[in-house]
C-alpha cells in the first residue's frame, strides 16, 4: 500500500485512492461485515471481469481513442467459448483459444478499419457494438448455450488454495498489463501516441501499428473476460455484457485516465474498478436498492473528473 | 516612481509570485497615447506574466495597474476588454467556423429591437467599415477558417477596434506572417498610433523592434532592468541587456565541409506545391534554405522526410537512391527532421525529457520489447548536458520547459537516432537570444562531426550566418544557389520575391 502511495506521481490517482480508503474505512465502521475475507473476496471476484475490460479499453483511451463494443465482444466471445466447451467434446484449452481469439479478431477489425478508414473510434466501436451483438445472436440462434463441462465452468466458479480464479486472472493480467504500459516498448509508444500522435509519427513510431495493437488488445481482454463470465454464469449468453463498455470506460476515467488521452495508469483503473465494486457492494450491505446505486455511481465518475481537473489546474 | 498625469497605462511596482518563485518583482511600465512599446526579455523572463495580468487573466500579488486616472483593481477579462485594453494572441484564438463580422462581434453580437434577435446586416456594415477603414480587403461574411494567419490576426485587431481599444497588446504578431503581411500591419500600426491608440508589443525580432518601437522596456527574470526610447539603443546593448552578460560573436565560425555527398535531391516535385528542386548537401556542410513565406520550404523538407508524398524526382542518400514512404523510413536511413512546429510535430507535452529524447531510437535501449531504463537515463543526461537543457531533471515533463528548452529537447531527440543529414526546419523560432546563440553553436558542432545539416530559416542574418551555400526558393520553384561568401540579404530577398 505505501509502495503504491509514494510511487503515485499522479494527483488524480493519490486523489481516487484516498477516496476508495476513505469509502473503505467508513463502510467497515457503518457495516462490520464489509471487513471480512468473505466480503472482499466476493468483491474481488465481481471486479475481475469489469477490471479486466478496463485494463483493455485503458490502452485504447490513453491512445487518444474509445471502445464501445467491449459488451458486445464480450457475449461473442462467451457464445464462441460455451459452444466448444460441452462436457466430454473438446478439451478446455480449445474453447479458451477460440474465445479469446474471437475476441481478438473483432479487437483487430476494429483496429484495421479505424487505421484505414480514419474514422472515429468512437463511430467504428459504435457499430462493432451492434455488429457483434447481432453475431452473438446469430452464433446462439437466439438462446443460452448451457451444459458446459466442469474444467470450463472451474474457471469462473473454482478456486486455488483458496483462492477463486477469478481473482488469481485478475492479479495475473494486472501485471502484465502493468508491465506492457510502463517497461516495454509498446506502452512507451502508446503514450506517445495519445500525447501527441503528430509528432508521434514524426518521431518515426509506426502509429497505425500502436493503435492496431491496442484495439486487438483489448479485444483480446474482452475475450477473456467473455470466457469469465460464461463460465461463471455456466452459460454462454447471447445477451450478456450489454453495458459493460460504460463500467469498463467508468473505471479508467475514475482512475484517472484522461479521455484526450496520453495520460493513464493500470494501478489508478484498477482502484477505478475496486472503487465501483465497493460501492455496490457497499450500498448492498446498506440495503440501498439498484435504483440509487446508479444515481450514486454516475456522481462518482463525474466527482472523479472534476477531482482530476482540478488537480491539473494546480 | 510616483504617477504621472498624462500617461495612458501606468504600472507600479507589479509583483506576483508562484509557489515562492517570483515571476514578477516590482515592474514598471509607462504607456503613453500613440505610442509602440516594446516589451523585451528572454522566454521566462515574466513577460506573458505581466501582459496575463494586465488583461485581466492572472492577479498580482502587489503593485498598481492605472488606465488613464483609473485604477484597474481586481479586473477580469470582461472589465479589461470594456475598459478598452485588447490583446491580439500569438495563437490566433478566433472561431474558425464562424464568419469573421461574428468573430469581430462575438461576445457582444448586434441584434435589433429584440435584444436576443441577431441582427446580421447590422454587424456585417459594421465589421466592413472598420476593415475598409484598416486598409484590409476581407469580406465581412468569409469563414475564418479560410482566411490565412496573416488574415485572422487583421480580424483579431479588427475586433480591437470595434472595442475600442485604447491599448493593445501584440504578442509575437509577426511570427507567423510573411514579409509582405508584416508591412500592412506595420502600417496598421502606424495608423492605431495616430489614433492615439498605445501598443505594447512583444516580438524576438531584434530589426523589427527597432523598426516600430519608440520605447523600450527590458525584462530579466521577472525584473525590471530598465526603460530606454528605441533611439538611444543599439542591437548590442539591448541583448546585454536581456541576456545580462555580453554576446560578441553571435556566430561561430564556419568551418568548411567534407566533400562527400551526403544527400542529394533531383528534380523533386510535388504537384502544385514545389517543382524541380535539385541540390545536394556535402558532410559538414550547412546548406540554407531562404524564401518568403509559402514558398515551399517546409513542404520539400516534408516530402525527404516521408511526412508528405513527391510526385516524382529522386532523393539519394549517401549515393544509394531511396523512396521515403514515412518518417519512421526516414529515421531509419538516417534523415533527422526538426519541425517548425515544434508544439505539433516536435515533443510529446505529458511525457518527460528523458521519454521525449529516446523516442526516436527507442529500439536502441530496448531488449526483446523491453525497456532498459539505465541505458536510457545515461544517454538522456548526457544530451541535457551537452544541449544544456535547463530543466530539474531528466523526469521533468517537456510541457513545463521554455520554449528554447523545448526545442534542445526535440533536437536532442532527433540526434539521438544518429543521423546522417539534419533538416531544421526554423531551430530558432519564438525562442530567445541567449538559447538561439547555443543552438548556432549546436549547428556547428554538428557539422564538425560530419554531419550535413539544411537549414530552413527566414531570419536572413541567421542564413548569412551560418551556411555554407544557400537555396533560395520562390512559389515552390528555385530561384538561386548562392555561395556564403558572394551572398548578401538584398540578394537573397531578390530572389525570393522572384
């Protein structure tokens, strides 16, 4: 924790952490039952699959563009997964393969035609939502894919000394994608990119490429995050993960990333997403219905923009 | 300093401070009627400071502010304007789909009997008397996005007028307007003056200030060094003055070049923009490349350097004919480029120095993808220290520079992936006297090194001062390759009004 504290160079995000401990401590006096491994295993769990869209869609922001169909890649890429993954079919790797490259293919055409359409993200993605929502429909005929094998539903419903996969994925990819933004090559273009991308390309970076790398990536995310959730539900659901881009994009912008892009962390989306998870989790505990939740939620998020503009300011 | 009656601005002992650093400490400004004062200092030597406050956007700490026998307490923008102090902005700061009478008026927009009911034909007569009575010829309805910068900046003292200002502020006017558009708004000044209208005007262009002021004010470091009228300074003692230290030799000497062709263009076209430029540029060599404004410069360092397409003609490098497609092509064969927009083209703002210098060679201090950050920070130290970038330290962000360290920084870039031939493409641009000194001597350690350097600048001295040969270009076509030693600015300028 105090690693995190004293590396943070970003007001924004020293900002939203004292908010997430603050919001943290009071629920823990207010409800002594949100303090409990129980409770914050729950929570984690129910992060993982949001926190892992926004790790994706944070690359594709901080490059200056948008993802809106990380909801609808997410139903694709779980109709894709539940159809392989029928007990005593094929073995669990294939409908994990498959999935997360249907993903990665949608997150790839994305890419392409932003690059060589020069489109907006934010139109592309627009039409990729509809598009694979259509696919995951058509792929479904319409219905729940369910009866899938054990070792597929043990990802999002098994555990490793006692720790729920979910979780165990979530840490993993959090590196990953930590060390992908801050000590390789790419991350460095990354952020170039959405600082300036004119001189990005001046200074000779390839910029299609970086943002052909994002949109795939993230695809690839949604992809995982598709096989999460179908496995944690035991179905492949054709109407599953509508919305879900605006949690994912809600997480990164709390956590500090900037919607002109250039700016961003992986540690400040993931304090987003916990941040999200707490509260509902939160107001749950407090017996606050689903209505008010979302009041409260939209407020966050534009608390948190404020919060980080006027941290620019200073 | 007491007040005097008859002045039209008169500022006392003005301080403000950020965070403990004094930007301004006890200034003094004297404006009268139909006066030019030039405001003059280096990049951070408070000069934006002071104009901010003046119009209104910062508050000082300390000091007095009077216009005329008012004294302008706790002004904002909206008070200054109505008082009658306008400013013109470097970056022109119009609307770009609005007309250029509802650019004039905006923010206080004609109507008629009904008060929020536009009354276009009004405004329209209006912004057309005014731009009659200014001289210029620009059509009241016409888009402001069609118009050039020249044109915009005409719009912008337009709307001064309309506002009747008493005292207008030009930051940089002419840094992006040609030759021929300096001389209308010179005389656009000449007439405010006879209005009895006070302009403060701040330019790096040492001819021109002499040219149009009649006073003098100098800043240096947020200090008032002191006021003199235009006439009892020279050159010279103005920059020792700003700089506070003597420069003699404003150019090093030149040292001849190697014989070998480092890059050689033949016959480069690019339909409608430039046509049939042919030159070659030896190792060690500084080749100038001089023109007006628009005369293709720009666009031919673009094209060799794979930001544009070329219709046809051929670019050799180091004998080997080459078809540069992207700048990252370019880079590789070992073509540096050095943008005249640097705030465009040359840095990324959010990322550090050290980020900035490596991004063109990024590949060098990386292994398999991964980024070895020791190996970056020894060759980013060094480059500050070599360039002498006057920054806290290599984690400091660019966008928190002055421009003169903004530009040691992209140069710095630019090396870093060892190029074979440099183009710098106005290095000197709105940076200040002392930071333009060390880059001539940049220019020349270069060139000892071996490396051949074309230089796009439309400063003639600088031209005259540092090159070899020199290109000169006219409405994309060449018009002359003159040696140093038979070259003179008349010449020069002849050739590029060709």
């Amino acid at each position: 924790m105090n690693t995190i504290l004293a590396r943070s160079k970003n007001l924004g995000q020293y900002g939203i952490f004292g908010a997430f401990v603050v919001i943290c401590l009071g629920l823990a006096v207010i409800n002594p039952q949100f303090m409990t491994v129980s409770n914050w295993t729950i929570i984690i769990t129910q992060v993982s699959i949001n926190a892992l869209l926004a790790f994706g869609v944070t690359f594709v922001i901080i490059t200056g563009g948008i993802d809106l169909s990380l909801g609808s890649m997410v139903a694709v890429t779980g109709v894709v997964a539940a159809s392989l993954a029928h007990p005593d079919t094929y073995p669990v790797i294939v409908p994990i393969g498959v999935g997360v490259l249907s993903g990665v293919a949608m997150g790839a055409l994305n890419g392409l035609v932003i690059t060589k359409s020069k489109v907006p993200p934010f139109i592309v993605t627009l039409g990729m939502m509809t598009i694979g929502r259509g696919l995951a429909l058509i792929l479904s005929k319409g219905r729940p894919i369910s009866n899938l094998s054990d070792s597929f539903n043990f990802i999002g419903g098994g555990s490793v000394l006692g720790i729920p996969f979910p979780i165990l994925i979530l840490v993993v990819f959090f590196i990953l994608c930590t060390l992908l933004l801050k000590k390789t090559v790419l991350g460095r273009y990354i952020y170039a990119v959405g600082g300036n991308e004119q001189a990005a390309t001046a200074s000779g970076i390839r910029v299609n490429k970086v943002k052909m790398a994002v949109y795939t990536l993230c695809g690839g995310l949604a992809g995982l995050a598709g096989i999460l959730l179908t496995a944690r539900i035991t179905t492949g659901q054709p109407n599953a993960g509508a919305g879900f881009e605006l949690d994912a994009i809600a997480a990164a912008i709390i956590g500090g990333t900037s919607t002109s892009g250039g700016t961003g962390t992986m540690t400040g989306t993931l304090i987003g997403a916990l941040l999200i998870g707490v509260i509902s989790n939160g107001l749950d505990l407090l017996n606050v219905t689903s209505y008010y939740q979302q009041v409260v939620m939209g407020a966050i998020i534009i608390g948190a923009v404020v919060l980080d503009s006027w941290n620019q300011k200073k | 300093m007491t007040r005097q009656p008859d002045q039209l601005l008169q500022v006392r002992n003005l301080s403000k401070s950020f965070v403990g650093v004094k930007a301004l400490d006890q200034v003094q400004l004297d404006l009268k009627k139909g006066e030019v004062h030039a405001v003059m200092g280096e990049n951070g030597a408070g000069k934006s400071t002071f104009m901010k406050i003046l119009m209104g956007l910062l508050s000082p700490d300390s000091g007095e502010i009077w216009l005329e026998s008012e004294i302008l307490k706790n002004a904002d923008v909206n008070e200054t304007l109505k008082r009658g102090i306008s400013m013109i902005h470097q970056e022109m700061l119009v609307v770009p789909e609005l007309t250029v009478a509802q650019n004039i008026f905006l923010g206080r927009e004609k109507t008629n009997w009904l008060p929020f009911w536009l009354d276009d034909a009004h405004s329209n007569a209006q912004a057309e008397a005014i731009l009659q009575q200014m001289g210029v010829d620009i059509a009241p309805t016409t888009l402001l996005k069609h118009l050039s910068v020249a044109e915009m900046q005409m719009v912008e003292i337009a709307k001064a007028i309309s506002n009747n200002a008493k005292v207008i502020i030009m930051d940089e006017p002419t840094s992006a307007i040609s030759d021929k558009e300096v001389a209308t708004l010179f005389k656009i000044i000449k007439d405010l003056k006879q209005q009895g209208v006070g302009i403060l005007y701040i330019s790096h262009k040492m001819d021109e200030i002499f040219q149009i002021s009649d006073t003098i004010t100098v800043l240096r470091d947020g200090q008032y060094i002191g006021t003199k009228p235009a006439s009892d300074l020279d050159q010279p003692t103005l920059i020792s003055m700003m700089v506070g230290r003597e420069i003699t030799n404003l150019f090093p000497e030149i040292v001849p070049s190697k014989d070998d062709v480092v890059l050689s263009v033949k016959q480069l076209t690019r339909q409608g923009v430039f046509s049939d430029i042919t030159f070659e540029v030896r190792k060690g060599e500084v080749l100038g490349l001089a023109g007006l404004m628009g005369a293709g410069r720009t666009e031919v360092a673009r094209a060799i350097f794979g930001l544009d397409r070329y219709d046809s003609g051929e670019i050799q490098l180091n004998g080997q004919t080459v078809r540069v497609q992207s700048p990252a092509e370019a880079i590789a064969l070992g073509i540096g480029y050095v943008s005249e927009d640097r705030k465009g083209l040359g840095f990324i703002p959010a990322m550090t120095i050290q980020d900035n210098i490596t991004l063109s060679s990024l590949p060098q201090h990386a292994k398999a993808g991964w980024v070895m950050t020791d190996s970056e920070a020894t060759v980013a130290t060094r480059m500050m220290q070599n360039l002498r970038i006057k920054a806290t330290g290599a984690a400091q962000k660019v966008s928190h520079l002055s421009g003169g360290n903004q530009q040691k920084v992209v140069i710095a870039k630019v090396l870093q992936a060892a190029p074979d031939v440099v183009i710098l493409d106005e290095p000197t641009r709105g940076i200040d006297i002392g930071a333009k000194f060390e880059i001539y001597k940049l220019i020349n350690d270069l060139t000892a090194q071996g490396i051949a350097v074309v230089m796009i600048s439309s400063e003639l001295p600088e031209i005259l001062g540092l090159s070899h040969r020199i290109l000169v270009l006219s409405k994309g076509k060449q018009t002359a390759l003159l040696s140093t030693t038979e070259a003179t600015q008349d010449m020069i300028m002849k050739f590029a009004m060709q």
